[in-house]
C-alpha cells in the first residue's frame, strides 16, 4: 500500500496485476473526472484473464500515466488461500 501511494503521487491510475489477469489493487488520483472512471472500467470481461490487459489498454487511449506494482495472487475463490497457506507478514 505504501508503494501505491508514493505511485499515485505521479501517475493517474496505479494497478497491482494479480497472477490470474486480474488485479489485486486499483489505485485512481484523486480529482479524477466521473466520467474518466466510468469510461475506463466499461465493457471489461471480469470474471476472465483479461481485466488487467483491458484496462491498462484502455487507460493508453484515455491518455492516463499508469504505474503497476508487483504481480500477486488475489482471493476470488476459497481454493485461492491455497496460495496464502506459507505467507509470512513482513517485519
């Protein structure tokens, strides 16, 4: 969270990609016209592998600057904890 929010200071859109083409963190700069937001999460095939590719696509057309953060597994299902089972909080 740290890493997204010293990246939001400098780009329109901060997105933390999650290993199944999705993503695990959406970060938008604040002030961001309604209308922007609405235009670049429209027609996205969630529940597919590709909300991530769609999405930073369609912030290059809207002109937006993107920053990503590290891949990651998300939790969309219970079988997803499986990927969590060895974690460690970092100190």
């Amino acid at each position: 969270l740290e890493q997204a929010l010293e990246l939001i200071r400098h780009n329109d859109l901060v997105l933390g990609p999650a290993a199944d083409g999705g993503y695990y963190l959406i970060g938008l700069r604040a002030g961001m016209d309604r209308n922007q937001e609405t235009a670049l999460f429209s027609h996205i095939s969630w529940g597919t592998a590709l909300p991530f590719a769609q999405t930073v696509e369609r912030a290059g057309t809207m002109n937006l600057t993107i920053a990503t953060l590290q891949e990651l597994h998300d939790v969309d299902r219970p079988e997803d904890l499986a990927y969590f089972s060895n974690y460690t909080h970092p100190e």
